[in-house]
C-alpha cells in the first residue's frame, strides 16, 4: 500500500482490514462492464446528478475506460484531503465509519459479474471509486463524511446489528461470484429474511445506517419536483439512477424521521429523500446526534452500553473516561449511582490511557459510584485540596463517604488524581461500600479506585484509548471468493482482451471481422464484446454487412433476454457508428 500523510494517520486497529487491490486479477471482460458503467455515466448523469459529480470525476483521477489503480487515484484524491485503501468486500460498519472519519475511503476491489451490470447488492470498485469519490469534491459534501464517520464509528450496536452484518456478508459474497448456484443463493436469502424478521427496537448504528443509506448511498438533492443524485448507490448503478427518477419512486423531503425507514439492499427502494443542500444534511445529523448516548449520557446513555454487550466508554463529568464491557447499573432517582464492567477495563482521560490504569491493573473489571454527595451543593470533581480537608478528605486518614443516592464508602485516603484542575480519581485501602444492602467492594479485595464525577456526561462504542486498549477488528472469517472461471469464461475473456487492444491500437482493426465470427460461433449469449466490436467497426469501410449481423444479434439478445434489453439499447445509444 502507497501511503501518504492522511493514511499515516490511520490508527492500528483498522490496518487489518487494508488489502492489496488484486488488480492483476482484473480480466478484460471485468475492464469492459467498468468501461460500460462509466460511459453510460458520462453520458446520462449529467442531466441528472449533482452538479459536481462531473468535475469530480476528472479531480479523482478515475478513468473512463479501465478500472482505475486505487493508489494511483491518493495521489490525486490527497489534494483535496481524502485517500482510499482495498478492502474485501462488505466491512463492520463501525470500521467503515472509522475510516471515513479519517478522509479514507473503503474501496471493495471487486467488481461486479457482467449479470449484474445494472445493480450490485455488493460493494465493489465501481460503488466505492465510481459512486463515493466523485462528490466528495465538494467540499460541504466532504466535511458532512467526515463527521458522520465520526459520529458514526461511536454509535452503539447491539448483538443482532453483528448477525445481520455477517448474513449480509454472506449473501453479498455468494452474489458476487457468478458461479454459485441459485439454489445456495435462495437459501442465504431465506436466512436473511427471518434474521430481518427478528429485529427488536433498533440500535443506534441501525438508526444511523439507515441515515447513512439515505443519504450518503441513495441520497437525493434539489427539489421534489426537479431532484438530482448525490448518493453513490444510485451513482454506481445505472438501472437505479433510471429507476430513481421514474414517478414510481416516492419522493420524500429529507428530515431525522429518514432514519426510521429501514431498507432492503437486493431491491429497488421505494422511497427516496431529497436534501434542498448538503448543509441540511449537517444540520440533521447534528440533531440526531444530540439523541444519541454520546451527546446525551445519563441512565439511558449506560443502559446502551451494557446492552451493546462489547467493549464501550462512559466519561464522567469530571473527565473520566472508563472502557470495558459494561455489565451492570444500579439506579437511584432516575440516574446512575453505580456503574460495573467485568473484564479488561482501561480509565483515560481526554482519549489517553491513565498511567497504571490499563487493562492489566483493571483485568477483572472496574466499578464505581455517580452522583454527588449528601448534603453538599458542589461536585465533588470541583473541589479544591483545601475543600477536600473540609470535608475529611485527607491522605492519609479514614475517610467516611455517603452519597446522594444513599451510597455509603469507608476506606482510607491514599491517593488523588488530578486533571486539568479537576479531581477525576481517588484511590483508598481498606475500602468497603454499600448500596442498597449490597456490598460492593469488601477491603480484603485489594486498593479501590473510585471514578469521580456527578454524572455519566457521555457513553461511545469502543474504548477511548483504542492503541493502548488493544483494539483490533478481526478480519471476517468469510473472504470474497476467488473467482476461479472455467476455460470456456477465459475464451470469452481472451476475445474482449483482443476487442481492447484493437482498440487501443496494438492490434489492427482489420483483425474485427475474424474475432466477430469466432464470438458469434463460440459465445453467441455474449452482448458486451459484440458491442464494444460493433463500436470499432467503421461504416466507412467494407463492414456494412458485419455491421448489420451484429446488430440483428443484439436485437435478437434483446427479444431472447428482458433484463439485458435495456442495457443493449443503452450501449447501441452510445456507439458512434452510423447505422
């Protein structure tokens, strides 16, 4: 991997998911559906797409004709503060995220099987380079990535978000590759369904994939009645980008309530959103921030921790942070009055890890009280060391605490942790507490550190030290298979090689008529290469007969195969020949 400064600031954790992009694995039937793709872009997207899409093309550096190299493209996308990497195939969402928070798009190296021209159910290069990069010129549009990355790699998931992510995989995987059988197909399908079917109250990643699908992948801007594409979804398909505009698409202007409208990613959707301007999309996703738990904290901002059953963080007002696998809360009022992990647990503060407070010192978990305490109006974080003494906080001497929420503690003071002026961590021997006739901590357990804060502030998945957590995302067990095509596809591949070289000079034209007849002799369910040889053949000379047979043939592919009439009207749409 060709890196640079903005991929220098990737952090460890997400390096795992970073592939080589196999682009010897390309063969020139692959080069031949990107080709196709992007013509039909360049020539019906103008009128449609937003009006950067274009100049975003040519700032991005990807090309027309051939599948682009992806490091090749970071020198250009750096200059406007972006950079892509390979990865395989769908990815955690919470990754995905992460990546886009650091200007790094995730590119599938894929592409899709020429029977899925029109739309893919699976990420791949002509999605990510094709569909994202383009409009990420914009400098609105980008700023609006970045921080729905941001916002996005801290939103709680739940165990069901981790089964769906790894059903779609699995069907995005064996829809990818051409070759597996329908029956295997139908069966991935009829899992995914009764796993859709067993959704609960949806998480907060579910909510904002839902924002994110609506707007980054299938997002719509302008006006109801004279809307444009934005979304790479609908950018990167051209049956979508037709569909999309057709009445039969319900139009719907863009507000939070989009993300409680869920989707299906192997049909066309039946609604889209339309943004006035991309500062709109800012704004709502700042207002569906402000109900998530990392803007919110309190009781609801923990209980999302816990339900998330994976490692998460809950900051204290004081500045605290604590990461781990949160198990257990105990209320009081309405509020948390004593929060528990079970586990490796790291305590930081502003995002870095508490010398002596990693996960080795905290391996069976951390537990402490929230609140304030009885009968003094100022938290106790605020305090200074003279105000401590007040109150019989001393090093040194026995200490008796009672808190709001009726939590008593009785230890001895042997340590005080500062931070930017405020208290954040006090540490005693000879510890006991009690809340609610339950011993929480007993003094032959060991030293207890106590989390001071009056409140949980904020709650954000996944650790906040995550180098020095140890944070890593497992690459999936499940690879995009290799596709191994049979010696009749590499025939076939061989004639759209040659059809590509003619065209870019390194084989004659007078070589057309004999490659014509060996395709329509060996291959005669072929419409691409045939295309691409009748966009060679020049009126000009001696090929009106050739020229005729071919185009009898896509008219006769066109009555015997509906799904590929479209795209054979499409392409003859675009040749130059004058027939």
């Amino acid at each position: 991997m060709e890196m640079n400064e903005i991929l220098d600031r990737l952090p460890r954790h997400l390096l795992s998911l970073v592939i080589d992009q196999p682009y010897a694995s390309y063969t020139a039937q692959d080069h031949a559906v990107w080709r196709y793709v992007m013509r039909q872009n360049v020539r019906y997207l103008p009128g449609i797409a937003h009006s950067s899409y274009l100049d975003g093309l040519k700032r991005t550096g990807i090309s027309i004709d051939r599948i682009p190299h992806m490091y090749g493209m970071n020198r250009i996308l750096r200059e406007i503060g972006w950079a892509a990497v390979a990865v395989d195939g769908f990815i955690p969402p919470s990754a995905f995220m992460e990546f886009q928070a650091y200007n790094v798009l995730v590119i599938a190296a894929d592409i899709r099987p020429i029977n899925q021209i029109g739309y893919t159910p699976a990420p791949d290069i002509i999605h990510e380079a094709a569909g994202h990069a383009p409009i990420i010129a914009d400098s609105v549009y980008s700023d609006y990535l970045q921080k729905f990355g941001a916002v996005g790699a801290k939103a709680f998931s739940s165990p069901y978000d981790k089964q769906l992510y790894n059903a779609i995989r699995h069907l995005s995987i064996l829809k990818a590759d051409p070759y597996t059988p329908a029956g295997i197909i139908r069966k991935a399908e009829e899992e995914l369904n009764i796993l859709s079917g067993l959704a609960g109250n949806p998480s907060e990643l579910s909510l904002i994939r839902n924002l994110h699908w609506w707007t980054v992948e299938y997002g719509l801007i302008g006006t109801i009645d004279k809307p444009r594409i934005y979304g790479a979804g609908l950018l990167s398909s051209i049956a979508e980008s037709y569909h999309c505009m057709q009445p039969v698409v319900k139009k719907i202007l863009f507000s939070p309530d989009a993300v409680n409208y869920a989707f299906d990613i192997t049909e066309p959707q039946p609604q889209l959103f339309i943004t006035p301007d991309f500062e709109t999309l800012l704004n709502v996703l700042d207002e569906i921030t402000n109900t998530m738990a990392i803007r919110k904290g309190g009781l609801e901002a923990v209980k999302k921790a816990i339900h998330s059953e994976n490692t998460a963080t809950c900051v204290y007002s004081s500045g605290l942070q604590v990461s781990g696998t949160f198990t257990g809360i105990m209320e009081s009022n309405g509020e948390p009055a004593y929060i528990r992990t079970t586990g490796p647990t790291s305590l930081a503060f502003n995002n870095k890890e508490l010398t002596g407070h990693g996960k080795i010192y905290h391996a069976a978990g951390f537990g402490s009280p929230v609140g304030r305490l009885k009968q003094i109006p100022v938290p106790l974080e605020d305090f200074s060391d003279e105000e401590l003494g007040q109150i019989g906080l001393v090093t040194g001497e026995k200490v008796e605490l009672e808190f709001e929420s009726g939590l008593r503690l009785r230890g001895v003071l042997e340590q005080k942790r500062l931070e930017n002026g405020k208290i954040i961590l006090l540490t005693f021997s000879g510890c006991t507490i009690e809340l609610q006739g339950n011993v929480l901590f007993s003094p032959e357990w060991g030293t207890y550190d106590m989390a001071v804060g009056r409140n949980i502030i904020s709650a954000f998945a996944g650790p906040a030290d995550p180098d020095a957590f140890g944070l890593s995302y497992p690459v999936p067990a499940e690879k995009t298979h290799k596709i191994e095509h049979s010696g009749k596809a590499l025939e076939l591949h061989s004639l759209y090689r040659e059809t590509r070289d003619i065209r870019e000079g390194t084989i004659p034209p007078t070589d057309l008529p004999a490659l014509w007849d060996r395709l329509k002799k060996k291959f005669p369910e072929d419409w691409l290469c045939a295309m691409e040889i009748l966009e060679l053949l020049s009126p000009k000379r001696d090929n009106k007969g050739i020229i005729h047979e071919i185009m009898a043939h896509l008219n006769e592919r066109k009555a015997e195969s509906p799904e590929v009439r479209k795209l054979i009207e499409d392409g003859m749409g675009m040749t130059e020949v004058k027939y």
